[in-house]
C-alpha cells in the first residue's frame, strides 16, 4: 500500500529535530522540525471535493499520514489547512496557485521559445542607461511583458506550491495532466521557466522521491556535523 511508505517518518523527522546539530540543516529554522497534524480521511475527502480533484496518491497518503505540512525540503512543506470552511494552502507564493484551476490539466509546453528568447533578448541593462531613473522605467515594462508571459495563471493550471527556497525560488507539484504526481522546479524570478525536477538517471522526481531524498540527506547532515559527539 501506499501508505506503508510513510511508515515511521514522522518519528524520522522528529528525530532528526532532536540532533544538538539539527539546526544546521537548510531551512531548518523555518520549519522547526514540526509537522502539522495529520489530515483525517473527513477532511481529506472535503479537500478534495472543494479542489475538484484527486491528489496524487502518494501526496494524499502523507497528508493522512504523516502531516498536512510543515518540516520538510528548504523551508518546510506549505501545509494545507481549513480557514472559514474552505481549504488552502499556506506559505510564501502559495497564492500563485490557482485553486479555480486546480483539475485543469497542468500544460506540456510552457510558452513558445522564440518568445521567449526575443524578449530575454531585449531585456534592459542598467549599463546601457545614463540615468538610473530611465533604466527603472525601462526594466520595470519590461517586467511586466515577462510576468504577463511567464506568469500567467493558465502557467501553472493543475499544480499546487508546495515549498520555498527563497529569493522567490519555488518548487510546484502536479497534481493534474500527464506530469500528475511530479515535481517542479520554479525559477522564473531568475529569468527561467518551470522544469521538472529530476533524479540522477534523468525520470522526473515524485512527491515521495522529493521529501524522502530531503529527510535522508538532512539525517546525514545533521548526525554528521562537527558539533555532534
């Protein structure tokens, strides 16, 4: 079953928290090795029922299983959470997700890429400006050309933030289409598009692969850290 893969984790994360070196790890002190509550199946169905969709079964069995959010990769895993009846998810730029389009199918391509490289390739310099008020102007439209082109809401149909890596990096899971169940990377505050994120052999990365691989590598961090004995 499914859910046998979360079997003890949540003792794994608890403690990996209990480590004198466990503050260390990335993110750490964002998420402070504490995991929200478990989902129950009432409220899991509900949330489901509210989205219009069915959550990628191993994303639904650690909702029911291990926690609705909290400790995980870089700055915690953006719990999901009841406010005034209906659900939600909660962290920074867990906004962008649409939850109107939440059982769209998330899209195969993202836009054209010679779109995409003629505006890069007009992108202002502050260098080509003798006054800074002039390059302001000239980057602040042509920000709003990228954000109409990156970040429109039809972008990131079908998919749901679920972390933070900071400077507005962010990481998305599919939760409809054909990258249902798969992680993805977002950088767009970088000037680049969404990708999927992917393991050593090149297949894309699951919800389980993703929080599994973060819990491992942050035992090892933690237990081998020059301040453990």
């Amino acid at each position: 079953m499914v859910a046998q893969q979360w079997s003890g984790v949540r003792q794994r994360v608890a403690a990996v928290g209990a480590e004198p070196s466990s503050g260390t790890v990335f993110g750490s002190l964002g998420h402070e090795w504490v995991l929200d509550d478990p989902l129950t199946e009432d409220g899991l169905a509900e949330l489901e029922s509210q989205i219009g969709v069915r959550l990628p079964d191993d994303y639904r069995s650690f909702l029911t299983c291990v926690g609705a959010g909290g400790a995980g990769p870089a700055y915690g895993l953006f719990p999901v959470r009841r406010v005034q009846g209906r659900w939600r998810w909660e962290g920074d730029g867990a906004e962008l997700a649409d939850l109107a389009r939440l059982a769209q199918p998330f899209p195969d391509r993202g836009p054209d890429s010679e779109d995409l490289d003629a505006l890069l390739a007009v992108r202002p310099e502050e260098e080509d400006f003798e006054e800074i008020e002039d390059f302001d102007d000239a980057i602040e439209a042509w920000d709003e050309r990228w954000e109409a082109l990156m970040f429109a809401p039809e972008r990131t149909a079908g998919a749901i933030v679920v972390s933070h890596l900071g400077c507005a990096q962010r990481e998305w899971l599919v939760i409809s289409g054909t990258h249902r169940g798969t992680m993805w990377s977002d950088r767009r505050a970088d000037d680049t598009d969404l990708a999927p994120l992917l393991d050593q052999a090149g297949h894309p990365v699951t919800f389980t692969h993703w929080y599994i691989d973060w819990l491992q590598k942050a035992e090892l961090a933690a237990r081998r850290h020059p301040s453990n004995p």
